[in-house]
C-alpha cells in the first residue's frame, strides 16, 4: 500500500485571518464534497489541517462525512505563509501513514506544496482538492485528480 495525498484548500471564508470562519456557502460546498467522495468510497486513515479556523473547520466538515469519528491534527506549519518545505518536513514528522491522507491548508502553500511534489500547481480556488499518488520516498508525486466545485455541484 501507498500514501495517496489529498491536498485542499479550505471553503470560502469571510477573510483572511487566522479567525475568519467559513461562509455558509463554504461549509454546504464541502459537506456536499464530502458526501461525494464518501460516495466514492474515500475513507482517510488520517487528516491534517492549519490551526487557522476556516481550514480547521473544512477539514473537520468533510472528515465527518467520511467517518464516524473524525480526528484531524492541527499543525502550525501548514498555516498560509510557512515555507512548504517546513510544512512538508511537519508532516512527515506526523509520520505520514500509508491510506489516504486529508491535509487541509491555504494558498499559497497548498499550490506550492503540490508543485514541489508533481511538478504541477493546477491552481487551488477555496473547496479544490487534489489527488496525489506519492512515491515511495513520499518526496515526489504524480498528480491524479483535481476536484473543483463545479464538479461537484455541478
């Protein structure tokens, strides 16, 4: 088995600050995302997200309707400025279990986080989520999926 990495940028939100909360569109986007990938029979082994509010509450959303009892870990070192080879480091000190993995962020260090691992930064709106295959060094990646809000409310 392998870690397959899904990056998202937290839901619309009504700022930038580590405070600002999630809009009400925010939080029915991604219950309605997480109810997608149920569907799709995604179950995470494990879930991280920013300190910062609107990520915390994004990850915590779409992780219940994966799971009946959602945990996500907040680290500090994916809050929106921090280098993404410090976020990156952060995570692999979690250690990065092998399953699917939720990491829940900002821009820009979700964009740069999946560039430094695929090459590829396919840009990141509030709600995307990406698909990463990582290798088995969990230092690079092959992009797979991007899930953008018109895929899910179509």
């Amino acid at each position: 088995m392998s870690t397959m990495l899904w990056l998202m940028r937290h839901g619309r939100a009504t700022g930038q600050g580590s405070d600002a909360q999630l809009l009400p569109e925010g939080e029915e986007y991604v219950r309605a995302l997480g109810r997608k990938l149920r569907g799709e029979g995604l179950r995470p082994v494990a879930c991280f997200s920013s300190t910062y509010l609107r990520a915390r509450d994004t990850a915590f959303i779409v992780l219940s309707e994966l799971s009946d009892r959602p945990d996500v870990r907040h680290l500090r070192e994916l809050t929106p400025d921090i280098d993404p080879a410090e976020a990156w480091e952060a995570l692999l000190e979690q250690p990065l279990p092998e399953g699917d993995v939720l990491v829940v962020s900002h821009l820009p260090l979700v964009g740069l986080l999946c560039g430094t691992l695929t090459g590829d930064d396919p840009g990141f709106s509030p709600g995307t989520l990406v698909q990463v295959a990582l290798d088995e060094s969990k230092r690079k990646g092959r992009l797979l999926r991007v899930v953008r809000s018109a895929d899910v409310t179509g």
